[in-house]
C-alpha cells in the first residue's frame, strides 16, 4: 500500500464514524438532534469535530502495518504508541472517541497489514495484531479493564482478542436489513440494535450495573422482534426505548464505536476501487 491509500483508509474510518454519529434516533447516544438541545450541543459538535483528530493518528497506524508486513509484538507496541499520542490531539481538539480509536485503529491496521481482506477476514487481521499485549502501555488499570474485572465482561480488549464478533454481527445485520428492502439509515440502526442487544457493554456496567446492561439489551432486542426500525411498529418501540435510556442518563457508547467499526469494514470495497482509480 501507499501512503495514500493509507491515507484513504483514515478518511475511510473516520468517515464511518462520523456516519454513526449522524444516525438518529440512536438510544442513549448523542445524534443531529442534540445539535437543537443548548444542553448537550458542544457534547455532539465536540464530538463531530475531534472525529477529524483522529485522521493522522489512523494514518499513522495503517502505515507502520503495511511497513512491518506482520502481526508483531513490536507492531502492537507501535500502534499503542500512536494511540496514545493521538489520543492527545484529540483531546486538544475536544475529547472522546478513546474507544472508537482503539477499535478502529485495530481495524485500519488490520486492512492495511493485509489490503486484499474484506468483511470478517478484517477483523481476524485485527485480532493477531490484538493478540500481543502492549508492553510499552501503561500500568494502571481503565475504568474498562477494573470493570471488566469486576464482573467478567470481554470489554474491549477482549472484542478484540476475539476478533471483533459484534463488528461481525453488525455485518451481517447490515446485509438483511439491506436484502429486506430497509434503506441504509435504517439498516445501520437494525445494526446498531443488533450489536446492543448482545454486546457487555462495559461502560453501561460501569453506570447500570448488570441489571441495567440487561434492560438495555432486552429493549434494543424489543425493537428488532417488532420489526426492525423501517416498520412502525418497530419506530415506536426505537422512540420508547431513546426516551427511556436518555431519562435514565444510560449510553451504550461501545455499541456505538463497533457499528462504526462495522461500516468502516463494510465500506472498503469501495475504498480500495476509489485508491486504485486515484492512483
């Protein structure tokens, strides 16, 4: 790969996150609708614009894949290394997307170390990458890592290790959705429910505890078994269900960074064709 395309593949993540954040109703999430709201305005603007923070920090990581060639220790160290550096900037830039880089910088180094993979073979690079620990990173435990301790949820690091499984599911939610005729706003909302009605969520862990990661399950599972979010029945429940997590102050925020993870995977065909015009 080029350093353009590894350019490409940044611009191609970041877009796929700023894709989510503009998908509305989202339970629990900020969506364009905040921007109407004085009281979580900068929250959503902040977040749409510290997304573009994290262009060179991606760039960066899909570089030093495609010049090591392999799923090393010492490429997990480097990406941790770049991780972290970015996680400055965009902290300059207004904060947030700490696990949208972590997911998406697995993911863009894994297109990157094998540039013909597409869909779940993605996100089995991601994994050998994900695999080595990161000697270089700091002792101290997250909030994620003690929570994850706490009550044996995969966090994560343990998404990761496993090789993405709700990015995967998230794929394949995307394809029925389309298959049945949904239009795409509605099939990345079907995708977003399908991952939060499975995924332990450690931050709704963290603030719910485990009987509120269950109740957010059990309403994104009550959404889709009324039909998904294109039929009426199905928008109600959405509706009910965002007016039920806002009430409570709940965000299932890593369901958010995996279905951006998925359309980032789920738009590289597209990505590649348009570097190789480029070229």
């Amino acid at each position: 790969m080029s350093s353009r395309e590894d350019e490409t593949l940044a611009q191609a993540a970041v877009a796929a996150l700023t894709w989510q954040l503009e998908l509305a109703p989202k339970p629990g999430l900020p969506d364009p609708r905040d921007l109407g709201a004085r009281t979580t305005r900068q929250d959503h603007c902040s977040l749409r614009w510290s997304a573009k923070a994290l262009t060179p920090g991606l760039a960066a990581m899909a570089a030093a894949a495609r010049r090591t060639g392999h799923p090393t220790p010492e490429l997990r160290a480097e990406l941790g290394a770049i991780g972290r550096s970015t996680e400055h900037s965009v902290a300059l830039a207004g904060g947030g997307h700490r696990g949208a880089l972590w997911a998406l910088g697995l993911l863009v180094a894994g297109a990157a170390l094998n540039p013909r993979a597409r869909g779940n073979d993605v996100a089995a690079s991601a994994k050998r990458i994900a695999a080595h620990a990161d000697r270089r990173a700091p002792r101290r435990p997250s909030r994620g890592s003690s929570v994850s301790a706490k009550y044996g949820a995969a966090g994560a690091r343990g998404e990761a290790r496993a090789g993405f499984p709700h990015v995967r599911r998230a794929l394949d939610a995307l394809a029925a959705a389309r298959t049945a005729g949904a239009p795409e706003p509605y099939a990345r909302l079907d995708a977003l429910l399908t991952v939060m009605s499975t995924l332990q969520d450690t931050e709704l862990l963290y603030t719910a505890g485990p009987l509120g990661l269950r109740h957010v399950q059990a309403g994104a599972r009550g959404v889709l078994e009324a039909g998904g979010t294109f039929t009426e029945a199905g928008r109600d429940a959405l509706y009910a269900f965002d007016d039920d997590l806002h009430a409570r102050a709940w965000s299932p925020r890593g369901s958010g960074v995996l279905l951006a993870g998925a359309l980032f995977v789920d738009s590289l065909p597209v990505v590649v064709a348009s570097s190789v015009r480029a070229a």
